[in-house]
C-alpha cells in the first residue's frame, strides 16, 4: 500500500442533513454543539414543524453512545460512557405537541462543570407517540403507540481542542466475501482520526484496470468519527473481476484539511 498527503483540498460534500424529517414532520438542528467556559450554562433551540393534518407529540429521553470498528452507532444507558454529557442537559420541556402548521421549539441546555476539558457527547431522542384509549369497556387505562423516533447529536466541544488529521492506517484486500446469499470481492480501510475532535469525511474511489483502462464505478463513502477513534471502511466489488487493478481511495475531510490518497495494486484471477 502507498500513502500520500496532497498538498490541495476537494469540497467537502454534504455529508449530514442539519434537518431530521419525516412524513408531515421535521426537527432541526440534527446536532447541537455547544461550546463555552467551565461553569457555564450555555443554550440552543430544537425546532418542530408539522406540515401533516394531526397533532404531533414527542416525548424525550437522553442516551449515550459511540461506534462501533465499522461507524455504526451503539446506545448506552445514560451517564455510562466516558465521555458523556448527559447528566449536563436540561430540557425547557420533557415532552412537546406540535399542533398541525405549527412550528415549536424546544430549549437545549448544558451546564458545563469546571473541570471539562474532553469532547463529550450524547443522543437526545425525540420519541412520537400517539394516545390511544384501551379499547376494553369501561377501561380507565391510556396507552401508548410509538411511531417514530428522532435521534439530535448533543457535543460539548471545548475551546482550543487540537483538530489533528484523519489518516489512512491500512488498505487491505480481503478476497472472496460470502455472507451466504451473495459473493463479493472486499476491500477494506482502515482509518483513524488523529485529533480531539469529531470529523465528518467523504470517501471517493477509483478503480482502474491497468491493462485495458476500463475504470469501474464505486460508490463514495461518507464516514462520521470521534475523537481518536480508528474505523474500517468496507468496499464490495463484483467477483468477476480479473487482471491487474488500481485502487485509489481519496478521503476528503474539508477545506481545512489536506486530502489523504491511499492506493493499492490488485491482481483478480480467475
């Protein structure tokens, strides 16, 4: 594998929606940052709109979490994580109904304690449900249908935290993959954020056969990782692959980042 820094950056794409929605509905921000000095409350708004013809209700409840070697979130009980914020947040209201045409906002607070000084984190899930009246007879009970939930990313992001890189640690091929309904030539990479702060990248590859020039199309990656966490990417490619190949991955963190190239030479046999 060959590793290089190049000295020009690409636009980073969009990578998350800053608008979580559904049908009829949307709450914006989908991440809250917060940023400010030990002691200090600091607040941001969550905001509902409902463009559907029913009533909304949404009741909250915080978790941590963190990912997995593969990106994928994994949810913990609340104040179990190193790095959790959650017992710093307060909620102007536990619960919100949002009237059809209404837009509603919901105040965010956290209070930061005087010894912060890491990048902590939590979910703040915002969980729709729907009162139904027991439909037994006479029946006193009220019961509750959950329809949708909405996760917001709440970070405390201290002052002056050192942003460091992403880098490239591996690129692998890892043959034949056969999750017992379909077969795949895998690649995969390996990545590591360096620095104090979470980091949005957009992943782009090139395949190259280098005998005829074909180039064979790959879908880009985008990854989202904390701080000091290392991550693999999986690519699937087809089986009937055959000859001498180039694969070049480019992973583009932001125009306040170098771009990392990671290249591999492949040789596919029948």
């Amino acid at each position: 594998m060959r590793l290089l820094t190049a000295l020009f950056t690409l636009g980073l794409a969009t990578l998350l929606l800053n608008t979580a929605s559904g049908q009829g509905f949307s709450i914006s921000p989908s991440r809250i940052f917060f940023s400010g000095n030990p002691g200090e409350t600091v607040s941001q708004t969550v905001t509902f709109g409902n463009t559907s013809k029913t009533t909304l209700s949404f009741i909250t409840r915080i978790q941590d979490w963190d990912r997995d070697s593969v990106g994928t979130k994994i949810y913990y009980d609340s104040n179990t994580k190193p790095l959790s914020n959650a017992k710093w947040i307060t909620l102007s209201s536990n619960a919100v109904s949002v009237q059809p045409g209404e837009n509603k906002q919901v105040i965010v607070s956290l209070t930061i304690p005087p010894d912060a000084k890491q990048l902590t984190h939590s979910m703040l899930f915002f969980t729709q449900v729907k009162e139904q009246e027991a439909q037994q007879k006479n029946a006193a009970k009220i019961g509750l249908n959950v329809l949708m939930e909405v996760g917001v990313q709440v970070y405390y992001v201290p002052r002056g935290l050192n942003a460091g890189e992403l880098e490239f640690l591996s690129f692998d091929d890892r043959g034949i993959y056969d999750n017992g309904k379909n077969k795949s030539r895998r690649l995969a990479l390996k990545i590591h954020n360096k620095g104090n702060l979470n980091k949005d990248a957009f992943i782009r590859f090139e395949l190259t056969n280098k005998e005829t020039g074909e180039e064979i199309k790959i879908k880009p990656e985008v990854i989202a990782m904390l701080p000091d966490a290392t991550q693999w990417v999986i690519v699937d490619l087809p089986t009937d692959l055959k000859g001498k190949f180039l694969a070049v991955a480019l992973l583009d963190a932001g125009s306040t980042y170098d771009l990392k190239v990671a290249e591999k030479e492949i040789i596919y046999r029948p």
